[in-house]
C-alpha cells in the first residue's frame, strides 16, 4: 500500500515491485502480478514547512529535535478497497475504503490544490505571508471564494462523505486555520508543476463546459505577475521554482506581450491558443501591471 501523494500509486508500485523482482527471477514477477494487491490510495493533510517556529515548540516541550513535523488536525486517507486476503479494519480509526479513489482524488486536487494556488500567488505579490493571512484578507478570500464556488465546484461530482459544496466550506476552515503557519512560499514552490497538474486540468474542463473561467484566467495571470520576480511593494520575489530562470524570462516578456507566458506548452499545452482563455488572461495581465492585483481582485469581485 503506498502513500505517496500521487496519482494511482498503487499501479506504480505494482510496476516497481514486480519489475525488480523480474530482474532476479522472472517467475517471482509474475507471481506477484498474479498474487499481490497494490491498493491506490489519497493522503491528504497539510504538513507546513519546518522552521524556527517549529523547532522552538519542539523546545517547549522539551524535545530535542532538529527536525520536527508539525501538522493540522484534519487528515483523510482514502484507499482503494483492492486488498487479496481481507484487509485491516483502519477504517475504525476513520480511514475511508472505496471503489472509486479517483473520485477523491478529483475532489482534492480540483479543489484543495487548485484552491491554494489562487491565494499563494496573489499573496506573494501582496506580501502576504502565510496561507490563513491571505484568507483573513478580504479580497483574496472573497476571490477564492468565488472562483471554487462558482467555477470549480459544478465541475466536481460529490463523494459519498461531502458535495463539492461542503469541501469548501471544510477547505475554508482549514485554509483559515491561523495555527497553521503555511507559507505562501512553500504552496507557491513548483509552480510550474503546480499549475499544470492543478489548475489547468480544471481550467480546460471549464472551457470544453462553456462555464465561467475568469477566476481561473486570473489565478495565471497573478502566477505569470508573480515570477516577473517582484512583489508590488518592490521587494524581490527570490527564485521559487526549478525552472525559474525560464519563467522570470517569459513572465519579463510578458509584461508588453501576455502571450509569451501562453506559449509555454509544457504549462498549457494547446490551451495557450484558445481565444477565450488568451484573451481573459490579456487583460488580466495588462491590468494586474498597469492598475496592481488589488484592482485585480476588485474588478473579479464585481464581474
């Protein structure tokens, strides 16, 4: 049973265990094929960074620990009901199995991680600093709002636990929760695999539906501002992601011509050459430089 926060792990470590078997003895591979169950599962809760915080609580409570994990109340584990020879019963400790893992999986990463790039983006450039403070800041939180209300959640289907409706309201406590000291540094790290595997995937759905899509335009707007390398007090922004060099450069050309950012396909794929998209993102960018993200976010708030 993996753990590992990606999508259908348990088909990936089917493939490692039973591939390094063959490697000694082709039989035991196919054994373990015929024989094994590698169960997908979903993990989801929010672990912030390790830093002087973190190490000072250790301290109080008298624990000498250079490296000490903090981490919120909530979890959820979802595994995929797939096990050969009965299975433990973890769901006495509020451990979800079902049939349909993906379902979830859906949920959480069109919703929860698709939800934290529309504050760590706009926050960076605000120099707002953690996760709660950009939702006790009224027009970040009226924009995430929103955009997961009115953009994202008809796109989603219910699980048996929670409509895509009752997922924000839990993602909102969790995301406002100010005991949680979550950087918008650490959930804006990787964009560029952050925004293609959250954000775009919901996006594209959101086009191909005819839905409303200007939040989730805007979202890369404020993620194409933000790598430009400033924020809009003009502190620099420090490299935050492994292809930053690339993403500065666009993001740079891109203040005089928005579709430089578009033509990135690795991002966007055919998406960068839909009229709709390119143009919502346009005008978004052109006004996030001329007018600042505040405008930004007042301007969506009354769209």
């Amino acid at each position: 049973l993996s753990c590992d926060n990606l999508q259908g792990n348990g088909a990936i470590l089917r493939r490692a265990v039973s591939g390094l078997a063959r490697l000694s003895d082709p039989s035991l591979g196919d054994w373990i094929e015929d024989r094994a169950g590698f169960p997908d599962s979903m993990v989801d809760c929010i672990v912030p960074a390790t830093g002087e915080r973190e190490l000072g609580l250790a301290r109080e409570l008298g624990v000498d620990d250079a490296a000490p994990v903090t981490h919120e109340s909530f979890r959820q584990w979802v595994i995929e009901d797939d096990f050969r020879s009965g299975r433990p019963d973890w769901d006495r400790a509020g451990a979800i199995f079902t049939d349909d893992v993906r379902a979830y999986e859906t949920m959480k990463l069109s919703m929860l991680n698709a939800g934290h790039q529309l504050l760590a983006n706009v926050g960076e450039l605000l120099s707002v600093n953690t996760i709660s403070g950009a939702m006790a800041h009224g027009g970040i939180r009226a924009f995430f709002d929103r955009v997961e209300r009115r953009e994202i959640a008809p796109l989603v289907a219910p699980v048996p636990e929670a409509t895509p409706e009752d997922y924000i309201d839990l993602i909102t406590r969790r995301f406002a929760n100010s005991a949680i000291v979550d950087t918008v540094r650490r959930v804006a790290f990787d964009g560029s695999s952050r925004h293609p595997g959250f954000v775009v995937p919901i996006l594209r759905e959101g086009l191909r539906a005819d839905s409303p899509v200007e939040g989730l335009a805007l979202a890369e707007a404020f993620w194409a501002r933000m790598c430009a390398g400033t924020r809009e007090n003009g502190e620099p922004i420090e490299p935050n992601d492994p292809r930053w060099e690339e993403l500065n450069a666009r993001a740079l050309g891109a203040r005089g011509n928005p579709g430089r950012w578009l033509e990135m396909d690795r991002v966007y794929g055919d998406l960068g050459r839909d009229a709709r998209f390119a143009k919502l993102f346009s005008d978004w960018l052109d006004l996030i430089w001329n007018e600042g993200a505040e405008a930004a976010l007042a301007r969506h708030a009354g769209s």
